[in-house]
C-alpha cells in the first residue's frame, strides 16, 4: 500500500513538470505606482492585476509586484487601484517586466462605504463547510479559554466530564471532544493526552480567530479528524494594539488577568508576548453535597512568538508557549497531601506542566504564482500528576511533528495541487492505580490533495492519504469535497471522507476516575495500544448554505446532514454501575447529525441567531444497539447581540438541551441514584453580557451566567461515602455550576504611527 501511494504522488508531481513546461505561457512581472495630486509617486499595495474579462489576476504585495502567468495569446493586462484611474497596458513580445503609473481621480468628491464585519461568517466559496469565527465573536461572552469559547456557537456543544475535576469537552456532531481535531494554525494542538484537559490551556484573549469545519478535513492536515476540524489563529506580530489588557473577576471567586504585547523591529521582522494568570480561591458548594463545586489553584501560561518575512520569499516563524497549573478539590474539608484513607476527607489534586515549541518555514516562488514550499515542526512536553481518592494518575507525553507541504498548480491556477509528506512520533507514560501502560507510536506518511475549479459554480477537493503506523501497520485515507452553487448566493455542498485514530482510553475518559469504577479492558491483544484496535470511522455530510434579504437586511441560513459510522471503535462502556469498561467494537455504531442556522439582522444593530439541532448517537454495547449516554437528542439555541449609538452592547443567548439517556442509574426527585436506565430532565441555560465601550483604547463588561441557577443536585452518586463502592462522580447531564455574575474591563494601547 506504501509503495502504491508513493507511485500515486510521483505520477502527479511528473504530471505538474510536463504541464507547466508543455504550456504556452510566459510570466509577467508588473509593478504598479500611484501618483497624487501633487505628482509624488509611492508603490501600490493592493493594486489589483488583471487579465480583463478573465478572473486571472491577483493583488500587488507590499512592494507594489505582482507575478502573472499569462498565455501567448494574451495581449492586454489592466492594472487598478480604489482613487486611481486604471490603466490597460499593451503586452510586446518579448518584454516580460512592466511598470504602471496611476493617476489619482480628481474629479470624485469623497464617498463613505462602510458595511459590518460578521462575527461568525458563513462562507460560500469554501468546498470544506467551514464556519469562520472572528475575535469580536469570542468578546460575546466572558471566555476564559478555549472550553469557554464556544457559548455563542451553536455548532459546538460543551459539557462537564465530573462534577469534581471542572474539566469540560467539546462535541461536534454529537461525538465526543476527541473526534475532533484541534489544531492551531493548522498544527494538531490538543493531541494525545491532552486532548480533554488542554481546552483550559488557551485562553480567550490569545485567540484571534477560529475556522471550524464540520466533517472531515483537509488531508494535509492528518489522518483523525472524524466530526471535524477546530482551527485557532493566534494573535499575530503585526496586526493589532501594541498592548492590550484583560481583567476579570467573577462571583464565585476567579480572577484573571491577561497582558498581551508585541512589537515590529522593521517591515518584516515582528514579535508578541502573551502572558495569561488566573486563580481560583473561593470554596463554593451550591448543590449542598459537600463536594467543592470546582476545585481551588492557579495557572500561568506565556507564549512568545517571531515572524520573518523576507522579501525574496522566505517566510520563517517560531515561537514557544509554557503552561504550570495546580489546584485540589473534592471534599469541603480536604486539604492537600491529606492521606487518601477511609475516614479521612476524599481529596482530588493535581499539577500539571506543558512545554510547546513550533516553527514555520516557507517559500512562495515569485517566478511562479501559487506555488510555495513549506515545512511545519512542532515539539510538545506535556506531564501531569493528579489524586483521585485513593487512585493516583500520572502521564507523561513526548511528541515531534513534521509536515512538509509543496502547492503548485496544472495548467492554469484554476487546478492546484498540494503535495508532501508527514511524521509524527509520540511517546506515552501512563501509571493509573498501579497500572503501567507504555507505547511508542511512530506514523510517517505521504499525501496528496487536488483541487479543480471548473468555475465559480462548480469546484472540488479530493485527497488521499498513504501512513504506516509501526504499531497498526499501513492505511489509507481518502476524502472528497464538493461544492456546487446553482445560484449566486446559494451553495450546495458534499464531503465524504474516512479517519483513523488511536484511542488514549484514560486520558480521554478521564472524568471516570472520579468515581470507585473499576477499569477492565476486555480481551486485550499484546503489542497493541492498551490492547485495543485502532479506531476507523467514514463521515458522509451535506451541507446547504444560503444568503438572502428580508427587507433591507441581511440573512443566512445553514443547513446540515451528516452521517458518521465506524468500521472499527473502542466501546466506553458504563452501563454496568462499579465498572468502567473498554472493548472492541462488535456490531454498530453510528452518529446521525442534523443541525439548521439562521442569522438575521431583525432591525438596524440587532442581530439574530437561531439554531436547532438533532442528534442520534447509537453504539452497541455488548451485543445491543442502545444510544450513547449524555448525549441529548435535540438542542435549540438563540442568541442576540445589539449595539447603541452610544456605544452600548448588549448580548443575550438562551439554549434548550433536551433529555439524556443515563445509564446504570435511576432519575429520582431530581438526584441519580444506582439501578436501572432512564432518561435526565430536560432544561435551559442562559447567559447575559453587557458592555460599554467608552472609546477604540477603553471598554467594561459585566455578565451573568446561569442567572435562573439551574444546576444538577445529586450530582455525586454516595458522596457520603466517598471511599465505598458507589461513589462515582461522573454521571454529568446538566450545569455543574450556578448563577455567575462577573465584570472586567479591555485596555488597549495602539502603536504611534511611524514619522
């Protein structure tokens, strides 16, 4: 299989070689000036370059150049700038180099366009069904970190793993948090055993954007994302506040702060410096089980970051990012280093270290338009050390990546390929109540992604992927994206695709050891991750995105279908109440997802967003078919955000989770209880936030969560007996904390304008 994947990419890349010479073309380089009315000449950035009545062009770069590959029987380029009068330049045989001079239009007196940046925009050009989430978006809602990102999205669902640790997973396509990879600037973020407690490790105010992308991704990317794609864009060296500052504080006792910084040294050399701390120092019990709702302890994160853009090509970049955290929980009266013995206070701690660094490095061929070169590395250091109760959990993680990237294109820029290959080493210590569990796991792999544009109404992206892992042997990946737009503001999209991962069972499950459960891998295999096959799972979706007017106002509408099965899974089962196990998969298991979106500007400043989603998440578990636990069926959701003359904003969300199945346990007067299956209430959640903006450098905030106080009580089946057999702390349906009321303010400091 290796072999024949190999064989497939030096077949394209022969393919690009013979195209590219076989062509009858000839690259123009033109450089385009202004002039102003006073006939001072600077160069153009952004002069756009044309082949006219083709959409062959493309914008100058900062030093007003742009390279145009253009056939023989091209005679005319035209050149344009927004205040300038265009200019058509007559092409000679044989000159290859042009210089444009555009003069500014006197004759226009000033016109003012202005139109409202989307927080959340919905793209119709992309084949990937991708929802792009801009940094005002995330200022909606207090957002701490990444796990607190998402309260004004209803793509995502967020859940508490226990009612001890705090920690909360992502679900996209009713699929747990795993399934979905994350990634930051397309580098796999919260990989391995980081996968559940690294939402905590971003925080908001580093976050500059989001791409998320439902259904399986781009090849380039990797092998394992099944529901999805969550991309974060860091803040960048050049663009924004010199300094900006974040405080926060809430109710129920955090504290945050947050200093961002960053510096241009010249054009093509910048830096910036995040520093995020926070702590958590107020003991709360709302729901009177005598377990602190969320545990005490502090964090401090910092990332540094470099940018260098070389004006040959050559783009480099490298930072590295730190995280220490420490806290405890459990018990009211628990203290840490309290022995974790029967009639002492049931205690949960926990330490834990991450060292990130990555670099970036690029070449964009100028004599060739579209066609780079790249290589991304990333290395990550993660440990942990936690108590629960009497269980201990210690993990150690190592991991390399590698991913070199080539992009070209055949014939014309309409048809682009990306080509190259990846590795990726991680190296995994766990030690959970004594049991030892070790692996090594190498993937090196090649990969190859063709996308055709037949025009603007139709295009495609198909991949494949070659990867051999030295513990499941060779696979491959192939996926297939479609995009059809039979009217202009209207999309019709198609993705299919398959993944494969390899489940870190602990680490993943990891608020199951807040609870007397004990762990049993059935029929494990030797040589294998903890015994168990890797998982494998095909995702089919459709996707109908469509923008209109009501009125004078804008509107959009999303809606979705997709549908995820596994050829291979490993079963978290949970059903029988004392045991935590895992096996392979014998039988079926599917995810039916259906969601529809609407956004809506109702009156002027007054935006809309209305959602539903439906949710048929079914596994087998030991020989019957039954729905997956604590994944509710249907969900609504509303959100508005409206902003005053006087710079006033105002948002509001509201969301519907409906019932749950719970298993191993009955639903009584609201408490859980031991015996039996059945179904968690239903209920809504909501959230308010409002915000006085006094000027571009200054504004305040205050909020409420949860202001009704809704909270699942009972959460914490023998909390009076903490160290017996019944204790299990992880069968979460519902908020895990009451009403928040917190406030905090944003400070910016904007660069002086260079003399």
């Amino acid at each position: 299989m290796k072999q024949r994947v190999i064989l497939v990419l030096l077949s394209c890349l022969l393919m690009v070689v013979f195209e590219a010479n076989a062509q009858h073309t000839r690259n123009i380089a033109v450089t385009v000036r202004l002039v102003n009315d006073k006939g001072a000449r600077e160069l153009a950035e952004g002069a756009t370059v044309a082949i006219p009545g083709t959409e062959t062009g493309g914008f100058t770069d900062k030093y007003g150049q742009f390279m145009l590959l253009v056939p023989d029987n091209i005679l005319w380029l035209v050149a344009s700038y927004t205040g300038y009068t265009p200019d058509t330049v007559l092409l000679q045989p044989g000159i290859n180099e042009y210089s444009i001079e555009l003069a500014m239009l006197r004759s226009l007196k000033e016109v003012v366009i202005s139109e409202k940046v989307k927080t959340t925009e919905m793209s119709l050009i992309d084949p990937l069904n991708t929802l792009k989430i801009g940094g005002t978006e995330l200022l909606k809602a207090a957002c701490c970190n990444l796990s607190e990102s998402f309260e004004t999205t209803p793509s995502v669902d967020v859940a508490f793993t226990d009612a001890v640790t705090g920690y909360k997973q992502v679900r996209l396509l009713g699929l747990a948090g795993p399934y979905t990879l994350v990634t930051q600037e397309n580098i796999p973020e919260l990989h391995g055993l980081a996968a559940i407690t690294g939402l905590t490790f971003t925080p908001g105010p580093w976050i500059e954007s989001m791409q998320l992308t439902k259904g399986t991704g781009s090849v380039v990317n990797g092998f394992e994302s099944v529901a999805g794609q969550i991309n974060i864009e860091l803040l960048k060296p050049f663009d924004g506040e010199k300094w900006f500052f974040n405080l926060y504080q809430s109710s129920q006792g955090r504290t945050e702060a947050n200093v961002n910084y960053r510096h241009r040294f010249r054009k093509n050399l910048g830096t910036n410096l995040l520093v995020h701390a926070s702590s958590q120092y107020l003991k709360l019990d709302q729901n009177k089980d005598h377990f602190l709702d969320q545990p005490l302890g502090s964090q401090f994160n910092i990332l540094n970051r470099w940018i260098y853009n070389d004006p040959k090509g050559w783009m480099l970049q490298a930072g590295v990012k730190f995280l220490y955290a420490q806290g405890y929980g459990g018990e009211w009266d628990y203290k840490p280093g309290d022995p974790q013995t029967e009639g002492n206070p049931w205690g949960y701690q926990y330490t834990t270290l991450r060292l990130e660094d990555w670099a970036k490095i690029a070449r964009v061929f100028s004599s060739r338009p579209a066609t780079s070169l790249g290589l991304q590395l990333s290395n990550v250091n993660y440990y942990q050390d936690a108590v629960y109760g009497p269980r201990e959990y210690t993990c150690l993680q190592n991991s390399f990546y590698a991913n070199l990237i080539f992009q070209t294109y055949i014939n014309t820029t309409n048809n682009t390929l990306k080509t190259g290959m990846s590795f990726s080493m991680d190296k995994y210590y766990e030690d959970f109540a004594g049991g030892i569990y070790n692996r090594n796991e190498m993937v090196p792999g090649v990969f190859c992604e063709y996308a055709l544009k037949f025009s603007d109404q139709f295009n495609l992206i198909a991949g494949l992927r070659g990867d051999y892992d030295n513990i499941y042997g060779a696979f491959a990946t192939p996926r297939l994206h479609l995009r059809y737009a039979p009217f202009k503001r209207t999309t019709l999209r198609a993705s299919a695709g398959r993944a494969e991962r390899t489940a870190n069972i602990l680490a993943e499950n990891i608020g199951y050891m807040a609870s007397s459960r004990q762990i049993n891998i059935e029929n494990p295999v030797p040589g294998k991750a903890y015994g168990l096959n890797p998982e494998v799972a095909w995702n089919a979706g459709l996707n109908l995105a469509h923008k209109f007017k009501i009125g004078l106002r804008e509107a959009a509408i999303g809606l979705d279908y997709y549908y995820t099965w596994f050829q291979s899974q490993v079963v978290v089962d949970i059903n029988d109440p004392g045991f935590l196990s895992f096996y392979n998969l014998q039988g079926r298991s599917f995810a039916n997802s259906f969601s529809a979106q609407l956004d809506y500007e109702l009156i002027h400043n007054l935006n809309l967003r209305l959602a539903y989603r439906y949710f048929q998440v079914m596994t087998t578990y030991t020989g019957t078919l039954e729905e997956k636990p604590f994944v509710p069926a249907n969900r609504a959701f509303l959100n508005a955000d409206y902003a005053t003359r006087n710079k006033w904003k105002f948002d509001y969300t509201i969301q519907f989770v409906g019932t749950q199945r719970t298993p191993g346990v009955t639903h009584i007067h609201g408490g859980l209880y031991p015996g039996g299956v059945n179904q968690s209430p239903s209920y809504i959640v909501m959230n308010a936030q409002v915000t006085k903006v006094f000027s571009d450098l200054f504004e305040v905030y205050a909020g409420c969560e949860n202001p009704f106080n809704y909270m699942q009580h009972d959460a914490i089946i023998g909390a009076s007996d903490a160290f017996g057999p019944e204790f299990d702390a992880s069968l979460i349906w519902g908020p895990m904390m009451g009403r928040n009321i917190y406030s905090g303010l944003r400070y910016r400091i904007k660069e002086k304008p260079a003399r």
